[in-house]
C-alpha cells in the first residue's frame, strides 16, 4: 500500500512497482486507515500529508495489531524523534526505483525469514515431544513424521538461503522485539 496525499508521487511509484507487486494507494492518513487490511503485505507511508499526518497512520496502524512492515518515504529528514516509532524502513526523498524497489525486497524478506523462524521452531518443537513420548519404531513407520523431518529441512535451507541476503540492519529488525523492554 503506499500511502502518498500528492498524486503524481503516488502514479511515479506505483508505475515502478505494479508489474511485480499487487499494489493499492491511499491519497493521504486518512484514507490508508479506512484502506488497511491484514492483507497488506508492506506499506510505503509518507510523513507529511495534510489530514492525518504519516507518524499519526503508523501509530494507530500498529495500536490496530499491523504487523506488516512500514517504509516511511518522505521528504522529512530523520530526527531524534524517529527513535520511538514503529518503522521498518525509512527513506528520504527523492527514492528512484532501484531505491523503492531494494527496501521492499529487504522487509519483504524480513517477513519471510521471521515467519520461517517461527514455523520452524513449531516444528522442531513438535518433533521434539514426538521424540521423547513416541517409541523410534512407530517414528520409522510414520509418514507424518517423515514430512515433518523433511519440512524441517526445507525451512532450514529457506532460512540459510534468506539469511546470506541479510545486512546488518535486517538481524537488527527482524530482532527487534527481543530487545525491547517487556512492559510492566
């Protein structure tokens, strides 16, 4: 979704993405909250837009549970006030494509490896009990067993293979909720 209030910044970007990605557009704050669903995979938010501002759309996003990552794309320099918002991405204009199109690549592989990590750990869980209340006979002759053993695998190598991808910043993000404080 890239939430743009001027109209041909919108056209520009999603003229550079629409033959790879599904893509919407909000015309300002407003709009992109009534818009938003679970199935917005990124949001492209710039911060100034006269109705409602971009850092107001990110905050009640992510008070509505949004967990999609959110790129700001703005003209709006970074300043110690960006430190507290729940941003994924943050881009200062002018972005060409190339620029558009690699932060996109980097928050969607985010998701991917996040989720990944925890479909795995599901998995290697299940495998675990299995293990220790499941005789080695009956785990050689189950089916079930052997699929889990594989998609474990796969998931192993889906992850390897997203990890050599990721910079420095990515593990920073990706871990991000481990790090912050548990509230009280």
């Amino acid at each position: 979704m890239i939430v743009e209030d001027e109209p041909q910044v919108a056209e520009l970007y999603t003229s550079w993405l629409d033959d790879s990605y599904r893509v919407s557009v909000a015309d300002g704050g407003e709009a992109a909250l009534a818009a938003w669903d679970a199935e917005v995979d990124v949001v492209l938010l710039d911060r100034r837009m006269p109705d409602v501002s971009g850092d107001e759309v990110l905050s009640a996003l992510r008070e509505r549970g949004a967990e999609c990552p959110v790129a700001i794309v703005t003209a709006v320099d970074p300043s110690i006030d960006t430190i507290e918002m729940g941003f994924d991405e943050y881009l200062v204009k002018p972005v060409d494509s190339e620029d558009l199109v690699e932060a996109i690549e980097r928050l969607l592989d985010r998701t991917k490896y996040r989720d990944g990590l925890q479909e795995y750990f599901a998995n290697v869980s299940k495998r675990s009990v299995l293990e220790k209340h499941v005789t080695d006979a009956e785990l050689q002759q189950s089916d079930a067993y052997e699929r889990l053993q594989r998609r474990i695998e796969e998931i192993e190598e889906d992850l390897e293979t997203t990890l050599y991808r990721f910079e420095d910043r990515d593990f920073r993000a990706v871990f991000r909720e481990f790090e912050e404080p548990a509230a009280e």
